[in-house]
C-alpha cells in the first residue's frame, strides 16, 4: 500500500510540474502561401511537443525580410525567393549551416470562376495583354510571386511598365492579396502560386514552365539572433520529414532537392 501511494506521488508531481512549465515560443516567419499547410503543421507538431508554442507571421517575403532587417524577433525564416533568403545571408542575419531548400511550387495563370473569355494559356494572356482591354492582377516587385510574373513578361517582350500605364495592371502586396482579387472577379486573371490557387478553390489554366520564370525555390533558415535555436532547428527539421511533407504536397508542394 505504502508502495502505491509513493507511486501516486510521484506521478502527481509530474503532472504538476508538467502543467506548470513554461511553454516555449517559436516565431516563424513565413511566405503567406504557405498560411494553410502550416496552421496545420501547427497543430501536429505542438500535439508531439507540448513545451512549444509555434507563432506565425505570415506575408510577403520581401516584408518579412525588411522586419527581420529592422530587428523584429524571428526564429524560423521560410521564404517564397531566393532573393530575400540571399538579401538576409550577405548581411549575415541567417545562421550558418542552417539554410535549406524547403519547398518547390509552381506560378500559375488563374481565372475567376464563370470565366468565359478567350485566356487559356500564357501566350493568350500575352496577346490578350498586348491588344485587348484586360485587367492582370499580378504581386508587387518586392513580392516574390511579382519577380516571377516580372520574368514571365520578359520571356514574352511584355514592358509591365507601358502595361500598368495603361490600366491592364492591378497589384497585389502578398499572393493572398493578388488570390483574393481573382477570387473576387474584381479582375479577368491574375498569377499567384499553384498552392494559393489549391487552397482558393481557383481554376488553373496554365503553369509556367522553368524556362518562363525560372524554380520556385522556398528556402529557410535559422535566424542567427534566434533566441530559441535549438528549437527552431528541430522544428525546420520536422518541416523536412514525410508527415510534414504530406500536408505540404497536399496542396501541390513538393521537395526541393538541395
């Protein structure tokens, strides 16, 4: 008897301590398309590891990566470009070792739903752009889905410039941003991520190829002023492993080879 209840001590005193340690926090910052599959993440990984309270900030990859810059707190940094993930290595804000090619998605042409109009690929959105009365809903420059669908008019001679001028432009501050219009028919088309058109229930007409715009590479890393960096390596590590990848390839994510 006095067994038992030296037992039930001892398991009393572990549920105590338990519910009264301090859950540790890890801010992630992530590329906004990614907003869905890692609220799932989420939930998954803090049910295996109740000590860790996972914090988001989602938006474009260029803000995040102006907020890091500027000193805000960040653990975990996952970016739609290459551009923002090299922006933060040359002044040396990403910890050494730590960056790897996450995820590779795909840029796609999107019409709202009860389209009726001629755009069915990339060379009609082109013509469409060059002799008809359109509206495009495209990402700003800092905005990785924009520097994508920057590269698409030049493979195709379009000056976005002349474009916008014209009022065949409309801009979007982050993909969602760009995804809402779409959705919204506030606009005949727009390019975001093929993960964002999954996730909008948006048609997809066409995807450029790699010769159009080039990968599309989401790298991540270890914020070098991390004050968690144990934790944010094992939860960039979880990101890499199969029940992660499965909800990433959900929505049409696939591994990037490193």
């Amino acid at each position: 008897m006095k067994k038992f209840f030296l037992v039930l001590f001892l398991v009393l005193c572990v549920l105590v301590n338990t519910a009264g340690a301090e859950k540790k926090d890890l801010i992630v910052f992530a590329a906004a398309s990614m907003t869905e599959t890692m609220n799932e993440i989420k939930n998954l990984y803090e049910n295996e590891n109740p000590d860790v309270n996972v914090i988001f900030n989602f938006d474009s990859s260029g803000t995040l990566k102006t907020q890091i810059q500027e000193g805000a707190a960040c653990d975990l940094f996952i970016s739609a470009g290459q551009k923002q993930m090299n922006q933060l290595e040359e002044l040396k804000l990403i910890l050494n070792g730590t960056r790897i090619n996450l995820l590779e998605n795909k840029i796609a042409l999107v019409v709202p739903d009860g389209y009726a109009g001629n755009i069915k690929s990339f060379d009609d959105l082109a013509k469409a752009l060059k002799n008809e009365k359109i509206l495009f809903a495209m990402g700003n420059s800092d905005v990785p889905v924009g520097q994508y669908t920057q590269k698409i008019f030049a493979y195709y001679g379009l000056d976005e410039k002349e474009l916008a001028q014209a009022g065949k432009i409309t801009y979007g501050s982050n993909v969602k941003e760009v995804t809402t219009q779409v959705k919204e028919s506030s606009v005949d088309c727009g390019v975001v991520y093929c993960t964002d058109a999954y996730s909008a229930g948006l048609k997809i007409i066409d995807t450029a190829t790699p010769e159009m715009c080039g990968q599309v590479i989401y790298p991540a890393a270890v914020i070098k002023e991390s004050a968690n960096i144990n934790s944010a390596e094992k939860f960039l590590d979880y990101l890499t492993k199969s029940e992660a990848m499965k909800i990433f390839a959900s929505v049409g994510f696939s591994p990037a080879k490193n």
